[in-house]
C-alpha cells in the first residue's frame, strides 16, 4: 500500500513539474534577492545594535567647506552682520560653529555701509547668544582704516557693549595720532573708550606714556587720558622725564599727576606730591605742590611751591623756601 501512494505521489510531482516548471525557474532569482535582503538586513540590525549611539545628538558634528552665515533683524528684516569662512564644524542644530578663516562684516544700522571688519585664524560662534571667539591674528578694521586693532584674541557678543582683547595688542589710530598697546584691553564698540591693562603703552602727539593701566576717554572735540600705576611720561623733544602714581592728560595739552612726582630734565630734577601743567599761549607751566623740592647735585632746596616752565626750563620757587 504504501509503495502504491510513493509512486501516485511521484507521478504526481512529475506532471506539477511538467506543467509549471517555467513559473518556478522565474520565481528562483525574487525567491534568492528575498534570501539576501533579508540576511543582509539582519546583519545590519545587530552591527547598528553592536554600536554604541549617541544619547544627545547635539554632540553630532559636521565639517562644512566655504562656511557662511548672514544675520538679520528680525523686525525690519535688515542685514546686521554676515560670516565667511574657509570651513567650519559645527554641531547638529548648527547653534555653535568651530570655524577656520573667518571674516566677519558688521554694517552701520540702516545702511549697508560696513562698520567694521574682523578676521582671525580660527573662531568660535555660538548663534543662539551672538557671541564670537576670534583667536591668532586676530584684525579689526574700524570705519574705513579711523582704527587698526592687532590682538592675539578678541570677544564680543551682540548684547556686550565692546570687545575684550587679550595676549597682547595694538590699536593704531593714525587720524587721531593715537597708538595704544598692553597684555589685555577693553574698547567700546564705538571707539569712545579705550582701556589697557598690563604693560600700558600710549603714544599721543609728542607724548609717550606708559603705565599698569591707561584709560582713554575720547568725544567729539575732547580726549581725557588717566593712567593708574608706576605711570611714566616721556617728552622727547623737550628732553622731560615725568613720573608719577597716577597722570592725566587732556586733549588740549594739559596735565595732572600726583603721587611720588618727579620731573627729570637735563638741569632739573623736581620732586612732589602734585603736578599741574597748564597751557598758556601754547607754552606749558608746571605747578609743583605738596612738600616740593629740588634736587642739584647732593643739595635739596624746599618751598611751598615750584613752578617749571617746560619751553624755558625756568624754575621759580615760591613761599617758605629752604635746604
């Protein structure tokens, strides 16, 4: 019996062959591509679940080639700023930004006149506070060459009412005769008000000063300059040497200092308490108060007051005078 099914069985597979043997040769390569796809599938799913993913994909970054970003109002729609680079990393919601090259363009509100100009080797942008790092040769250039600044680094934000610069820099105003320098530094962004600190250097018409820190305060007509700490005033063509704790100048020529006074000239050598310079028919007058004495050779020769002619090196002692 059972012989007789194992051959009714046969022969029936031999007439299904015989009938739909080109539907099954069709049906192999579909039946061997769903083999594959789905090995290959499975074998992507445990390689994908060996790997370990990122929990936040904010660390995800991307390298992206000829970097720009333009920023505008986003009331009146106008062009606040724009950012060129040679390449930069940045994150996945493209909120920060590693960048190479940089050059970035501010313009004057309401007009597409650039207000100044930034470069630097490498930067550091965060967009969603408009903050920028600007690092290794960083430059400024201020309407149109009024202000030069070379900085080893430079931060400002779009809330921050100036620029921070730091590892050592120089700001050079050739309208204004002004050349400015120290290890660290604090300028507004319009350019009114100047502070160096370390190593303070200002050259200002025929003044050379330097000190621990130089304040500058300039508007229109008008340039106040107040320096803090072993302050040091050089008058080359007038051959003075002026030092002091504190010196301040104004933009009409007059000056004031006072602690540890002392002016130095190839005749005279002062000492006070206070200084007063003021200007009279463009010639200077120093006032020297506070236990004033001058010193010749060994000899000290006190007064009440000791004034000092800077054009004529005169010298006219005043009140109880001794030595």
């Amino acid at each position: 019996m059972n012989q007789k099914k194992i051959l009714r069985a046969a022969k029936y597979l031999e007439q299904f062959t015989n009938k739909h043997g080109t539907k099954i040769a069709m049906l192999v390569p579909l039946l061997a591509f769903l083999i594959f796809f789905s090995y290959s599938t499975i074998s992507a799913l445990i390689t994908v679940k060996s790997i370990q993913l990122p929990k936040n994909f904010k660390k995800i970054k991307f390298k992206i080639k000829d970097y720009f970003v333009e920023h505008l109002d986003e009331n009146s729609q106008e062009k606040l700023w724009n950012l060129k680079a040679k390449s930069a990393i940045v994150n996945s919601k493209y909120s920060k930004a590693e960048i190479t090259d940089p050059v970035i363009e501010y313009f004057e509100k309401g007009t597409t006149n650039t207000k100044f100009l930034l470069s630097a080797k490498h930067a550091d942008l965060d967009k969603k506070i408009q903050s920028f790092d600007l690092r290794e040769s960083v430059k400024l250039n201020y309407e149109n060459n009024t202000y030069l600044l070379d900085s080893g680094k430079l931060t400002f934000s779009e809330e921050s009412s100036g620029f921070k610069v730091s590892k050592d820099w120089t700001l050079n105003s050739p309208s204004k005769d002004i050349l400015i320098s120290g290890r660290e530094g604090e300028i507004s962004k319009d350019f009114q008000s100047i502070k160096s600190l370390g190593l303070a250097k200002l050259e200002k018409g025929p003044y050379q000063l330097s000190a621990d820190r130089i304040n500058i305060n300039i508007s229109p007509g008008r340039q106040i300059v107040d320096s803090y700490g072993s302050a040091k005033l050089v008058i080359p063509d007038k051959n003075i040497l002026l030092t002091a704790s504190e010196i301040h100048l104004d933009a009409k020529g007059n000056l004031r200092a006072q602690g540890s006074v002392n002016i130095n000239t190839d005749n005279t050598n002062c000492f006070a308490e206070k200084l007063c310079v003021r200007t009279e028919n463009k010639t200077q007058i120093a006032t020297l108060t506070g236990n004033p004495y001058i010193l010749r050779n060994s000899d000290k020769i006190y007064a009440d007051e000791i004034i000092y002619n800077f054009d004529t090196e005169e010298l006219t002692i005043k009140g109880n005078v001794h030595s």
